[in-house]
C-alpha cells in the first residue's frame, strides 16, 4: 500500500514538473515586448498643487515636473474650466517651493517633448511661507509653450520672408567692401578695442562720474522754480540791455579811448624807473618813518607856532623884520657883497628860459604820442 502510494506521488510530481516547464517555455515564447514597464511617478511622499495655464496644448500626462532641471514631479491630471488649463501636479514634498514661484510650459527641443518648468521667485525672504498641498498657482504667473505650428510657421517665415537671404547680402556686402583691405579693418578695429578697454578699465570713474552727474541733476529738478526765478529775471534784464544796446557800445568805445590815454602817461601805467603807487609807497614809508622816529623832536615846530600865531593873529598877516644884510641882484650891500654870481636880468636869461620851455615840451611830446613822433 506504502509502495503503491509512493509511486503514485512520484508520478504525480513528474506530470507537475513537465506541466510547469511546459507553461514557462510557452511563456518565453511570447517575447519581452509583452512584458510591463514600470511607470514613472513620484514614490516618495508628496503634495499636489494646481497650475492655471492659458494653453496646455501639447502637454501630455505623466510629463516632467523640473526644477533647474531636476525632476521634482509629474502631471497627474489636466482639465479645461474658464477657456483656461488646470494642471494638477504631484510635487515632492521635500522640494521647499515658496509661494510666488512660477510655472511655464517648455522643451528641451524644438520638437521635443513639453515639460513644467518651475522658478522661485526671483527676490524672496528667507522665511518666506511655502507652497502646501492643495495650492494654486494663478494664472498671471504662468506661461504657456509655444505650438508646433507657431514654431513651424515661424521658421517658415524666417526662411521664406528674405531675413536669411538679406543675411547673406550682408555678410557678402561686408566680405567684398573688405575684400583684400583686411588689415585695414584689423587696424581700424585695433583702436576700438584699445578704447573700449580703457573706457573698462576706467568704468569705475565713468560710473563717479554719472553718478555725480545724475546728483547734479537732481539738484537743478529740486531748484527748478528758483532757476526759472532767475530766467526771468533775467529777461528782463537782457531785454534792458538790448534797448540800451547802443549807450552801452558808445561806452565801451569811451572807455577804451580813455584807457589809450591813459596808457600813455607812464607815471600811471607804471613802466618807467616811477609810477603814482611807487611815488605814494614812497611818501607813505616818509610819513611812517618820521611817525616813528624816536630822535624826532617838536620843539623847532613848537616855537614857530607861536610866530604863526602872532603873524596870523587878525584878518591880514603881519610881521616885523629885521633886516641885518640884503643884497639885490648886482647891488650887493656895503656890509655884505652877497652871490657874485647875482647880477640883474640880460638876454641871456630870456633865451634860457625860452630853451628850457622847448625842452620841457619837447619832452612831454615824447612822452604822450611817443619817441617817434
């Protein structure tokens, strides 16, 4: 019975095993293409927000959820509300997304597939609050992808509206008005690329400098109604000095003329050996030297005061003389010969007198119109 048994099972386990092996070889028969592919998602913990687009067009589900290129998440739903797109997208919840970050529809190629690109807003706090699970963000901070019609049609018109064509007119235009002077273009562009430089190298003043300059015009924005105060004062004036325009010339002229002939005396022009301000330096060191001398004594002027005061003592001046000796001319007193050199006028003293004038005149001739004249 126990034998019996036995081979009963084993022929049973055999049939199982051809069995099995004849089901796995049926199985490999049908090819790996009938075998599932593990679907993308998001297996860790996640939040789901909700993007407003004006256009979904082209964009799949299960796309590429990217933050600076990363992937962060997928779609997971789009449906149309208000002639606009909202997409439903599972995040992952440690990806720290703050609230004013946005959302616009791009791809890698022109053809490629569309994707969710994220950005963080561009200035935000460091504690700024984040996007939760069930946020939305609006529509004015999304941007929708471009078709693949509008990228045809904006390639064909690239092509076909002549921008290429003209494009290639001017790089022929430019290589054949430069055709064999390329040197000259080389030392044409040398100077422009020492100008730029320096104007780099001195960026730091040109920035001072208008800086200073945008200061300077704040300023005069500030002072704008007293500078208009003053345009109109001066306008006045200007229209005064345009009505009197001709006084004003006849007395520049009378000035000048003046000014000539005043040049002309060098005791005023002060280029001779004197001049009026050396000639009053001069009595002026006299008077000071005389106020302080301490030698200096009083007592001469003293007792001609007295003699002052007696003479000039009623309306005529008076005096009493003594004379002890006088001599006239070539009459010399008994007593005292005097000058013998002394002797009465002759015509020897009139022609002297005559050549001294001349000499006198002669001089001061020279000295007004000039040695040549």
């Amino acid at each position: 019975m126990t034998r019996r048994f036995r081979a009963l099972a084993n022929r049973c386990a055999r049939s199982l095993t051809v069995a099995g092996l004849a089901i796995a070889l049926a199985g490999c028969a049908a090819g790996l293409q009938s075998l599932p592919l593990p679907a993308p998602g998001v297996t860790s913990c996640s939040i789901l927000l909700t993007t407003i687009f004006s256009n979904a067009l082209n964009l799949p589900e299960k796309a590429k959820v990217k933050l600076n290129g990363a992937d962060i998440g997928e779609v997971e739903s789009i449906r149309a509300h208000d002639f606009s797109a909202y997409v439903t997208m599972r995040i992952r919840d440690d990806v720290p997304l703050p609230i004013g970050s946005t959302a616009e529809l791009r791809s890698a190629t022109p053809l490629g597939d569309v994707f969710v690109a994220i950005r963080p807003a561009p200035e935000r706090a460091p504690d700024a609050p984040l996007l939760r699970d069930g946020d939305t963000i609006p529509l004015n901070s999304t941007t929708a992808a471009a078709t693949i019609e509008e990228v045809l049609s904006s390639a064909a018109l690239l092509v076909n509206g002549g921008e290429i064509r003209r494009l290639v007119s001017m790089v022929n235009g430019a290589g054949q008005a430069a055709g064999g002077r390329g040197e000259k273009v080389a030392s044409l562009l040398q100077p422009s690329n020492v100008l730029i430089s320096r104007l780099n190298a001195r960026k730091a003043q040109i920035q001072t400098a208008l800086r200073s300059t945008s200061v300077l015009a704040a300023a005069l924005s500030e002072r704008q109604h007293t500078l208009n105060d003053v345009v109109d004062a001066g306008v006045a004036a200007t229209r005064v000095i345009a009505e009197n325009t001709a006084r004003l010339a006849d007395l520049v002229d009378a000035v000048g003329r003046i000014t000539v002939q005043l040049a002309r005396f060098p005791s005023l022009q002060g280029t001779d050996t004197r001049s009026l301000i050396a000639d009053l330096n001069h009595l002026s060191a006299a008077f000071n030297g005389v106020s302080v001398d301490p030698d200096l004594s009083m007592t001469a002027l003293n007792r001609l005061i007295a003699i002052i005061m007696k003479t000039t003592n009623s309306t005529a001046a008076h005096s009493n003389l003594d004379v002890v000796r006088l001599a006239i001319g070539a009459l010399p007193d008994k007593n005292y010969p005097g000058d013998p050199g002394f002797h009465l006028p002759d015509g020897t003293d009139w022609h002297a007198m005559v050549g001294s004038l001349r000499y006198e005149w002669n001089l001061l001739q020279s000295r007004i119109f000039g040695p040549d004249r």
